[in-house]
C-alpha cells in the first residue's frame, strides 16, 4: 500500500500542470522573500517565452498545412471551417456577454479613484475599418508576416499551401505532405522540450513580478480582480463546457484535465500567443484532438 502511495505520488508529480503551479507558488514566495533582488532571475523567464515564440510560426504552418493536406476533398474544409468560426463566435459572444452582466452587477470601477485623464493623455486611438482589417489578413510577403509573427496572415497563407497542395499531381503531392509532416513532427518534438522548461520559466517570471512590483497594488485593485475572477471562472465552468459538450461531445472535465498545462502557462505568462504551443501539445497529446 505504501509503494501505491509513493508511485503515486511520483505520478502526481510527474504532471506537468502541477510541476507549473508548483513553480508559481515557489516564484511567488521568492519574489516576496528577495524583492528587488528577484529581477536577477528574470532571465530564465525571458529565455522561456522566446522559446516559445519561437516554434509558434513553424508550428501553425506546418501543423495547417498537414491537417488541410489531411483532409483532402475542399468541402470538408469548408464545413470545418464554417465549424470553427461558428464555435469562434459562440464563444467570442458567450464571453462578452458574461463579461457585460459580472461589470453591471459589480459595478468594479464605482468610487474608484484612477487617475484616467493622466494615463490617456498619451494614447492615440485609431478605429480601423473592417475591411482593413481583413486586407490586413493577407500578406504582401509571407515569410515577412513569418518574420513579423502575423499569426493572421500565417493561418491564411498556410491554408492557401494546404489546399492548393490537394491539386498537385499524385508524386508533387506526397513530397510536399510528407515534408510539412516532417516539419510539424520535429516541431512537436522541439515544443515538447521547451515545454518541460516551464515549471521554471514560470518560477522565474512570477518570482520577478512579485519581486519588483510587490503586492502593494492589490488591494485598490481587490474589486476589479474580483470582477474578473468571477466573470472568468464563470465563462470557465458554465458557458464554455456547455459549448463545448454542445459542439465536441466532449465531457468537459476530462478535457480540461487535458489542457491544464496550457490553462496554468496561459495564467502565468499572460500571453495568448506564447502559450499557443503549449496549447496544441495538449490538444494533439492529452486531449487525443488529432488535426489530420
């Protein structure tokens, strides 16, 4: 019964969404117990999200270009893509709509003293037309959008490739298949290195927060994180797996098990776009979602 227990325990610690808030944890009590000292480990926490900025292009591309390729006949990824922009505006519109009732309810910013004439003085906001924003989707220069980071203009190149390689003749064909293959296992790989790194990466960014900022700044903020906490965990644990069933047949807490590791880099790093290959690490590994 012990050794059950000492294995385990191993298991359990051994997961790595665990091995993440572990390390949010310790970098939290650092950063408090160092304080402006935390900074020095700010490196490893910048190292980290390079990292992981840096397999994001290849790894959309590639893995596009092999689940379009997958596919085969233009029709199916037409409905899949009608799919996804549906499940993309129910959710986009689930969310704002949580979002509006939890402000209205709490009413955060009620006697709230923030000095916004100050900080707005310097903004210059810019309303962009939509069909700017949609020229904007496709790039002058592809490998400039790759260099750039235009994840937009990424996903719109690397769909244009998927589906124009379905028109290739038979041997042209399965030599470009098999290199974005080749190319989106070896990223894989690649991404599965960098993310056994985050329990430190984590570790080294909360450290430098709490160490440098501090927690002086929470309570004036208590009702606004609040607002936020609620409106989240709300969207969290009703709207999206309510979406989610709907959609995926999936039972929501068997995959959001499989996506913790995304969910805990997600919260730690602050960043969307670094967290993107966590993400599909944990849709293509854990969630069994594969994309061919």
């Amino acid at each position: 019964m012990v050794a059950e227990r000492g294995g385990a325990r191993r298991r359990w610690v051994h997961q790595l969404h665990w091995q993440i808030l572990l390390g949010m944890a310790v970098g939290v009590a650092a950063g408090a117990a160092l304080g402006q000292h935390a900074s020095y480990v700010r490196p490893l926490g910048d190292i980290f999200l390079r990292l992981l900025r840096m397999v994001i292009v290849p790894l959309i591309f590639s893995s596009l270009v092999v689940g379009i390729t997958g596919l085969g006949d233009a029709s199916r990824v037409g409905r899949m893509g009608l799919k996804a922009l549906i499940y993309y505006t129910a959710t986009s519109a689930a969310a704002i709509l949580v979002g509006l009732v939890a402000v209205n309810l709490i009413r955060p910013g009620v006697h709230a003293n923030l000095p916004l004439a100050a900080a707005s003085a310097g903004l210059n906001v810019s309303a962009e037309g939509i069909g700017d924003t949609l020229l904007g989707i496709i790039p002058d220069n592809p490998l400039a959008a790759m260099a750039q980071g235009n994840v937009l203009a990424i996903i719109f190149f690397a769909l244009l490739v998927g589906l124009f390689t379905n028109r290739l003749p038979a041997p042209r064909r399965g030599v470009i298949v098999d290199l974005m293959q080749a190319v989106f296992d070896l990223m894989m790989l690649i991404t599965d290195f960098v993310i056994r790194l985050a329990p430190i990466g984590v570790f080294a960014l909360m450290a430098n927060i709490v160490g440098t900022t501090g927690f002086e700044a929470f309570p004036p903020l208590l009702r606004y994180m609040f607002t936020v906490a609620f409106s989240l965990a709300l969207h969290a644990l009703v709207t999206l797996p309510a979406i989610l069933f709907v959609f995926g047949r999936l039972w929501p807490v068997t995959y959001a098990r499989a996506v913790a590791p995304a969910l805990a880099t997600a919260f730690s790093t602050a960043s969307s776009s670094a967290t993107l290959p966590v993400t599909l690490d944990c849709v293509e590994r854990r969630g069994g979602s594969r994309i061919r």
